[in-house]
C-alpha cells in the first residue's frame, strides 16, 4: 500500500480509505461482528484513513471506527458534521457543532477529532466567512486538529478552498463523474488542500456486478434515494440513471486487464490523478475491503485505456451528470 500526503494536515495515509457508511446504515443490513471483521481486514491490508460520520447509523460507524482505532496503532479518523438537523445555514452554529463535536468525540473516545468535515452542507454555508471562521476556534480549542468539508458540487469545492482553514475537501470523482478531474483538481494541487474521493465505485454500479433484474433492500438507499427522494441523488449511482450506467458498465469491461476486477480498475483509475490524497470505497465484508485495497497494487494504466475510459464518459455518462455536480 503506498501512502499520500493529506493535504497541510501532514497526515500520510493509505490510497485507499475506508468509506464506513455501509457499516453504519442505509446499504441494508451489517451485523455489529461482520462490520468489525471487515474494518480489520481492511487495516490488515494496509488502510490507515478511515472515514465516517455522525449520522451513519445515527452514531453507530463512529463507534465501531473507534474501537477499531482503539485496537490498531497508526489510523487516522475522519468524521462529519452538520446533517443532524435541517440543512440551515442557521443550523450551522457554533452551540450546534460543538453538540456534535461532543458527540463525535465522545462516540470515537478521542479527545481531538484528527478531521471533521462540514457533511454536504447547504450552497449558500460557503459565502457565510464566520462559519470558518468558527471552525478555525475550535482547531485552536483543540477539539479538532483540521477541518474540511464534503460538497456535492464542483463549484462548492472551488469556494470552499478559498479559506485557508480548509484542509480537505470530499467529493464524488469515479468513471462516472469526471468533471472534479478539470479545474478543481488543478485548484486543490496548487492550494495543497487534500482531496478525498467518495462513491469511488457509483454505489456499486461500478463492480460490474448488477444487471437489470438487480433489486436491493427496502433499507437500501439504491432503493429509496434513486430519485433523490432522501437526499442528493447524486450519492446514489453517482447521480447516472442505473439501466444507463449498467450499459457503460459494459464498454468498460474489455478495458479491465489481468486479473483485476472492474471495481479494482476503476479504484486504479482514480489513483492515476495526483491530486488525490486517497479514496474512500466502503465494505460490506473482509472480502471487500481486502479486495478494494488490493487496488492499489494495480499497475499504471496507459495513456490509451484512460482516453478509453474518458470516451465512455463523454458518449454515454457525460449528458447525465457533467453539468449537475
């Protein structure tokens, strides 16, 4: 497992994370004991950043990370912050974050969150300069080392790294959503903000594993959010209708060399643009998370498969998703 730099927290970490929503909540079922083994596996395989948030099982991800972490050495623990209420910008007080801080410390068993991030706050959150400017107090009352937030648009992401105070920024970037590729990134890299990559593998879409007969549990967001019923559609099949996103599935398969699986690819993928500091796919098993870490192990792809990829984006992806996030 090689390691990346995460932005001016100075943190080297994995390139492949550990996305801890699916051990939380909202993709169906994962007993306490299973979603344990599959945090293990996962540090087994060399992942230190492991992500998560207050609300992933309404606490219960935080507390199964921080176990974890109580248990290895080395880890570094991100969390979120703000979806507890209505997404206000009113609710993005400083009597409300250090309720959740609380929470969240007292949820991980950490006295200082190593990263907090706002948790695809509102639009309007990131023209309000005292919200950072409050974020800034609490790094300096050592409740968190850093701060970052997660955004669902290129456009927040831009804004977002015009304060100093944000270390990192969060954001969708898969084979099905390349738009983060173009002038975000080059702004990340020149500010040195960290990036870390979410829904690296479009709710699964991406491993190559469904077909139109696929269905998914009531609990499951792929069953409810798939019009944006819950929350932004884009954090379900990374925003790509499913029969459309089950069609570009196959003209990505014959790109996958080797013994590498789809999801494999496309986690290598990911990692061929420097910007990036790590992504973050989730687990449902050891056997996923040892797989998705095994990623990292890939070789480069060549210039000729990355055009590939970015040929199947731009005819069958593209006029989906470009202009909406």
């Amino acid at each position: 497992m090689q390691t990346r730099t995460l932005g001016p927290t100075g943190h080297e970490i994995s390139e492949i994370g550990f996305g801890a929503w699916q051990v939380g909540a909202d993709w169906g079922d994962v007993d306490e004991e299973t979603a344990l083994r599959t945090l293990h596996a996962a540090a087994d395989a060399g992942v230190t950043f492991f992500d998560t948030a207050d609300v992933y099982g309404d606490g219960r991800s935080e507390r199964l990370v921080g176990r974890l972490a109580r248990e290895r050495e080395g880890l570094v623990v991100a969390t979120k912050m703000g979806r507890r209420l209505d997404q206000t910008v009113e609710n993005y007080s400083p009597e409300h974050f250090r309720a959740w801080n609380d929470r969240s410390r007292e949820n991980l068993g950490v006295e200082t969150l190593d990263l907090v991030q706002l948790h695809c706050p509102p639009t309007d959150l990131y023209y309000h300069p005292e919200v950072f400017e409050d974020l800034d107090r609490m790094v300096e009352e050592g409740r968190i080392a850093a701060y970052g937030v997660s955004v669902e648009r290129v456009e927040e992401a831009l804004k977002a790294i015009e304060y100093p105070g944000v270390a990192t920024v969060q954001i969708i970037f898969n084979p099905f959503r390349q738009r983060p590729a173009g002038l975000f990134f080059a702004e990340a890299a020149r500010r040195g903000v960290g990036v870390i990559v979410r829904v690296p593998l479009a709710s699964g879409l991406l491993t190559g594993k469904y077909t139109r007969d696929t269905t998914f549990a009531a609990d499951d967001h792929r069953t409810y959010n798939r019009q944006g019923e819950a929350f932004d559609v884009g954090e379900t099949f990374a925003g790509v209708p499913f029969e459309a996103g089950l069609d570009a599935v196959e003209a990505l398969r014959p790109l996958v060399g080797g013994d590498a699986t789809l999801a494999q690819f496309a986690l290598r993928w990911i990692l061929m643009h420097d910007a990036v500091s790590t992504v973050i796919p989730g687990a449902r098993s050891p056997e996923q998370a040892t797989g998705n870490a095994a990623a990292a192990e890939l070789p480069a792809l060549d210039a000729e498969t990355m055009d590939r990829v970015r040929a199947v984006y731009d005819e069958q992806i593209a006029p989906y998703v470009h202009q909406r996030w």
